[in-house]
C-alpha cells in the first residue's frame, strides 16, 4: 500500500463507479420491455452521466490533497478499497448476472436498488476524505441515490 492515501483516488473510484452505473442503466434500458421501465432506467443512465462529470471535475479541484497513512489511516484505507471491491459494480460477473436476470423485472429492480445501496455507502465515506468545500455535491449525488432507489422500489410496487 502507497505511503499516502490521495482524497483524488477515491474520487477517481467514484468517477468509474458512475461509468459503470451509467452502462448498466443503458444496457437495463436496451433490455426493458415496458416503456416506463426503460425511460426510468435511461433516466437513471443519464443522471449517472451527471455525477460521473460532476466527479471529474472534483478529483482536478481535490488533485493533490494527501492523508497521511498512520496506523488508522491504513486501516482507513484498506476498508475503503474493501467497500470499493465489494461494490455491485467491481465485482466479478455481477453486471452479467444482472442481465441474465433482466428478463424478471423484479431481479433487474433487485439488482439495480444494490448499485444504489452501495454507492451511497461509498459516498457516505468519501466525504471523511474530500475537503469540505466538496461536500455539497457529494451529499447531493447521495440524494440523488436516494431518490434513484425509491424510484425502483416503486416499481417493484406496481
């Protein structure tokens, strides 16, 4: 493990995390049979496209902003690039998994809520690590999520 632990890294992470995001929606969209199902999801593409600029403009604002790695920083992290391996999205074959299942509607929805989850969850953590003055749109993309999962919990509803 690097000496420092760079505030740009984890966003970095989260910029790729939208990048996937955005490509599991348009491929969920392409797959989708009912109409509102494949707006809702395109939809969701494209707000993932928002927040992937929006993080790229952040990691060249927090570029060079290091942590150093004490004991408790390492374990920091170590549990931060845990949290990223574990995401839905980094883990092997869960995006084929997912759209094998896209044909039930209530797998796709299951499947697309966990990328919600454990976004916010990153996000939740990458504010102890961005500086302050970045907070704002990292709570926002939070809500963001937050409103994304009540969307597909919603479907599952109907």
């Amino acid at each position: 493990m690097a000496d420092f632990f760079k505030a740009a890294d984890v966003v970095a992470a989260a910029v790729e995390m939208e990048k996937r995001g955005q490509a599991v929606y348009r491929r969920l969209a392409l797959l989708a049979t009912d109409k509102d199902v494949k707006a809702l999801f395109e939809n969701l593409a494209a707000e993932e496209q928002r927040h992937e600029e929006l993080f790229s403009a952040m990691v060249r604002r927090v570029g060079q902003a290091e942590l150093p790695a004490s004991s408790t920083k390492d374990e920091y992290s170590q549990y931060m690039s845990a949290l990223l391996d574990s995401h839905a999205l980094f883990s092997p074959g869960m995006s084929d998994e997912l759209f094998a299942k896209a044909g039930k509607l209530e797998d796709a929805v299951h499947g697309a809520m966990k990328l919600e989850k454990d976004s916010m969850l990153f996000f939740q953590e990458m504010l102890k690590m961005v500086p302050q003055a970045e907070h704002a749109q990292v709570m926002e993309c939070i809500e963001e999520e937050r409103r994304h999962m009540r969307q597909l919990s919603s479907l599952l509803a109907k």
